[in-house]
C-alpha cells in the first residue's frame, strides 16, 4: 500500500512540475498547419500560434514533446517587419485568418516554402522547375461559399466572463470558435466574402431577434434558426440556404419573405428543415422557395450550375488559375485519352476536355457525378465519360480495358492523398504524363515518392487559393523515365 501511495504520489508531483519558460527568443519560419516555428536554448523545436517569423518573445512552453514543444507567447520584445495590421475585428479569436497579421507576400514566400521543403524532404524528390507561387489577385473577398451557425449560447470573452454583473445577449451568428462544436463566435462582419453576405447575415440576425425567433443549442438540439450558407458566383449571383430545426411553417415563411423581400440580389432562395445531430445537407430535402435551384458559375466560356449540394472550389477566380496550370502542365494535343481521377463535378474534365480527344471522369459521389453529366450537357461537351465508385476499388484492369488506356492521367484526391490501390495501378499501366493537384502538399509528398522509380518530377506550382491561412493548393507534372 505504501508503495502505491509514494507511486501516485511522484506521479502527481510530476504531473505538477512547471514547464520551462523561455525569454528573447526569435521565431525564425512559419511550418505546417499555419503554426510559427523557434527554438528552444536546448536545440528543440518550439511550435507557436500568434507569432510571426521575425517577432523575438518570451515563450511559455504548455506541451513538452519528446522532440518538440508547443508553446504560448507571453511577451513581445520586438516585432517582425513581416507583420501586417489585421482588418479584422475578430482576428485572433475567429480561426478562419490565421495569417491575417503576416504580410501577403510573406505568406506566399511561406507557402511556397512549405511546398518545397515537403517535396523534397517528405518525398525526397528533385523537382527539374519550381514555377514561382501563383498570388491571388484580391487577398480578400475571394471566398464563393460561406456557411454561418446560429447558437444560442455565444462564446464569451475572458472579460465578459470575468464581468458577472452585465447581463449579456447570448444569441450569435457566426463562426465555430476553433476547437468548440458548441461554441459560435457572434461576426459583425467578415472580409472573405463579397456583399451582400453580411448585409444578409446582420439583417436576418436583426429580425430574428426582434421577431424573438429561437437560436439553435447545439447540446440540447433546441432552437429553430441553425445555419445559413450563401453562395455567391463570380458573376454576382447569390443562393441563399437556411437550415431550420424545426418545421414552423409560419416562421420559416416569415424569415425567408423577409429575405425575399429586402434583398433583391437573391437569385436562389431555398431551404431545409433538419432535426438530425449533424448540420450536414447531403442527406437531406433541399426545398425551393424562390428563385431558381441553382446559379451560374462561368469560366472561359464554359458555364458550371452550382446548387445547393454541389462542390466547387471556393475561390472562383483562383480556380480559373489553378485549371490553366493543369492545362499547361498536362499539354494536350487533342489525340490523348485523359484519365480525370477524383474529377468531383467534373470542372477541370470540362475545361480541359476541348483540348483532349476523350476524358474519363471517375468520383465517389454520386450527386458531384450527376452535376458533372449535366454540365457536360449545358456546355455540349460530347467527349466526356463520368463514373461512380470507390476510386481503389473502380480503377481497375478491368475498368482500363473497357475504357481505354490513359495517355494522360490527372489526379487531384482528397487531403489525405491517394489510396495505395491507386498508385499501384498507376504504376502498372504508366501514363506518359501524370499531373497531380493537391490540397495537401505533404499526403503529395508521400505519394509523389512512390511513384518516382518510373517518373521524373518535371514541374511545380503552388497556387494560393486561400489568402490569409496557411492553406495552398500545388500542382505537379510528372513524366515517364
């Protein structure tokens, strides 16, 4: 029993031991995840949020590694000149804008960075041509698609905490607080999507409050008001969907006439009643009110129906450059057999297939698959196939065989990069060229470096879809040896 008892006890006092605190320490680069980098006096990394290469601090360490630490600044001594004076009122407490504080052409150096040092020492791949990153043209507003949650139980301020006589309004509509499902931070406004998003955002807060209609509770699953997403194309059309928990027929026609009726800018005005546990709407009725049940998203010509369920990237006018970097890596002659894998709705199929003699689409999904065979109607594209499946299950010998074998093959799969059956087909069948998009650099990495026994890695582009996040988009072409 004694034994026991001295065991816990060092057991706690080690739990209790104070974590090193270290003074006049400079951060020195930006990595993974948007988190800033030092190092500690004893040579090990120091992971930071809130930090800028450049700024020198005094760091107290609240997670102890065995090869690292992650830490928290507690002082500035002095500021990096690669700061940036956030826009943002709620930059530091909303997640969405990591970087805001970190001047743009920083941030592309940073991005870049990472693609580079992921490729080469992830993958251990020597890349012939790094193209330079491609800037979006404006940092801001860029975003085409923007989802809001209603909550009933604000996030709060440490000093509104701290503050136990005002009584504060607890009602929000906003953004998720990083790490807390039932947590929404309350947005006046936000500088990622063009107007009329927050006109309609603040407007159908005012008239929810003043209307005393419910906020969700997201513990309770209580509430009528749950979330709203606005899409807007880059040609100015606007879909408005709000998802309510309960079916009110009288209130869900008093709110969505109020949008009907004081923003003119609304092309599709639709709507969702979900009492389920998750605010997801792909297994759910979307239900038209107004308007039409899709908009327009045009791009080189082509034209795109974006409805409520449809994926497409978020940032339009960075997607265009993104696909012209796919066309260029990929150049097409018009007499090759191209394999789109991952092809989701089909847009980069699309907009390539004029290029290609034929393109084979494969997705998993079958809605983004649907959506890809009616684009190719809209736009009278005749020489492209859409397929549903599990791509490692789909890209098989026998799916090659009655499809054709690929000249080119293009692959832009989730951030988790591309399943093992995959690149084992790929390496059975070795197209001339392979150009390989990814949201993930590292996942590109990894499988970049399985495929390199039989291909060079030619070319390189990051493109900045997400301005003001560590987020990047690259590209990569990969020839047969």
């Amino acid at each position: 029993m004694l034994f026991l008892c001295r065991k816990a006890y060092f057991c706690i006092m080690a739990r209790k031991k104070i974590n090193p605190l270290f003074t006049n320490i400079l951060v020195t680069d930006a990595g993974a995840k948007g988190k800033s980098i030092a190092k500690a006096p004893d040579g090990k990394i120091i992971f930071l949020d809130h930090a800028i290469p450049g700024d020198i601090v005094d760091i107290q360490i609240m997670k102890k590694r065995t090869a690292f630490y992650e830490g928290q600044v507690i002082k500035f001594h002095a500021f990096s000149d690669k700061r940036a004076t956030p826009i943002c009122k709620h930059f530091g407490i909303c997640g969405g804008c990591k970087w805001q504080n970190m001047k743009y052409t920083e941030q592309l150096f940073y991005k870049q960075n990472e693609v580079k040092q992921n490729l080469e020492r992830i993958g251990h791949l020597h890349i012939d041509e790094f193209k330079p990153i491609l800037a979006c043209e404006n940092p801001y507003q860029y975003r085409n698609k923007m989802e809001f949650s209603f909550s009933d139980s604000r996030w709060l301020t440490k000093e509104e905490i701290a503050d136990t006589q005002t009584p504060f309004d607890r009602r929000a509509f906003g953004f998720h607080k990083p790490g807390m499902w039932d947590k929404i931070i309350d947005i006046s406004e936000c500088f990622l999507q063009q107007e009329p998003s927050n006109a309609i955002r603040n407007g159908l807060k005012q008239f929810a409050i003043s209307h005393n209609l419910s906020f969700f509770n997201p513990r309770a699953q209580t509430g009528f008001l749950r979330t709203m997403m606005i899409r807007i194309t880059s040609t100015g059309a606007v879909m408005v969907i709000l998802q309510f928990n309960e079916n009110n027929q009288p209130n869900i026609k008093l709110v969505l006439d109020y949008l009907a009726n004081n923003f003119s800018q609304i092309d599709s005005l639709q709507y969702i009643v979900n009492n389920k546990g998750n605010d997801s709407i792909y297994d759910q009725e979307v239900i038209l009110y107004k308007g039409t049940d899709h908009i327009i998203e045009v791009m080189e010509g082509l034209q795109f129906a974006i409805n409520a369920k449809s994926f497409y990237q978020t940032n339009s006018a960075q997607a265009y450059q993104l696909y012209k970097v796919v066309r260029e890596f990929a150049d097409l002659t018009g007499e090759e057999l191209v394999y789109d894998l991952y092809t989701g709705t089909g847009t980069i199929a699309l907009f390539i297939a004029k290029n290609a003699k034929k393109v084979v689409g494969i997705e998993s999904v079958p809605e983004a698959i649907l959506d890809a065979q009616n684009n190719a109607k809209q736009n009278n594209i005749a020489n492209t196939s859409f397929f549903v499946g599990d791509m490692a299950k789909l890209f098989t010998d026998a799916f090659i065989a009655e499809n054709g074998h690929p000249d080119v093959i293009i692959t832009d799969p989730p951030r988790d990069g591309m399943h093992k059956n995959v690149i084992d087909q790929l390496l059975k069948i070795l197209p001339k060229k392979i150009v390989y998009v990814s949201c993930n650099s590292a996942t590109q990495a990894r499988d970049l470096s399985l495929l390199k026994s039989h291909y060079t890695v030619k070319l390189s582009r990051a493109v900045d879809m997400f301005p003001q996040t560590h987020h990047v988009e690259n590209v990569v072409l990969l020839a047969r040896k």
